[in-house]
C-alpha cells in the first residue's frame, strides 16, 4: 500500500503527533458507523504508511463521513486525489470489526 516516495520525512518529530492526531479524528467522526470504517481502516493499515499515506488519509479526514462511507462502499467515485492503492484497500471493508 505504500506508494513510492521519498519516506525521509517519516522519522520527523512531528510524525508521532500526525498520527495520535489522526487515529483520534478517526474515532471520533460523529457516527459509530464512520468510527468503525474510518478507524478500522486506520487502526488496520496505519502502521505500514509512509509520508505519502498519512497525508492521504490526512485528507480524507477532511471529507465528509458520507463520501467517505460511499467511497468505501463504492457506491461513489471519490475525487481523483483520493483515488489509488489506499482507497482500494478501503473499499475491501476487511477491517471493519462490529462489537456488540
């Protein structure tokens, strides 16, 4: 899932706090059907991301739950910057784990 780039920038100081940020907006959407989707899909896949794919899931973090959800169940297409190897693994759904 990690694209090619220059992952130089993945040991900045500032990467830990990005993704305490990031798992934290993924869990808290608003909804506990985007929680599960959205912070399934970062707690799954988070470890393995370079620069590339923290700021891609940093944008879809801005998206409206919504699209996100529509995208993931591909019912939409999401917008060209969005689109690639992360939103295809999104769309497995694999992560989604219901507690009861």
């Amino acid at each position: 899932m990690a694209a090619e780039t220059d992952v130089t920038t993945d040991a900045s100081p500032d990467r830990p706090a990005r993704i305490n940020r990031a798992r934290f907006r993924a869990w808290h959407r608003g909804t506990r059907e985007a929680d599960f989707m959205i912070g399934g899909f970062f707690d799954r896949h988070h470890d393995g991301w370079n620069e590339a794919d923290l700021a891609w899931f940093e944008a879809l973090l801005d998206e409206d739950d919504v699209d996100v959800m529509a995208w993931a169940l591909n019912v939409q297409t999401p917008p060209d910057r969005l689109e690639g190897a992360q939103m295809e693994a999104m769309r497995r759904l694999d992560y989604v784990h219901i507690h009861r």
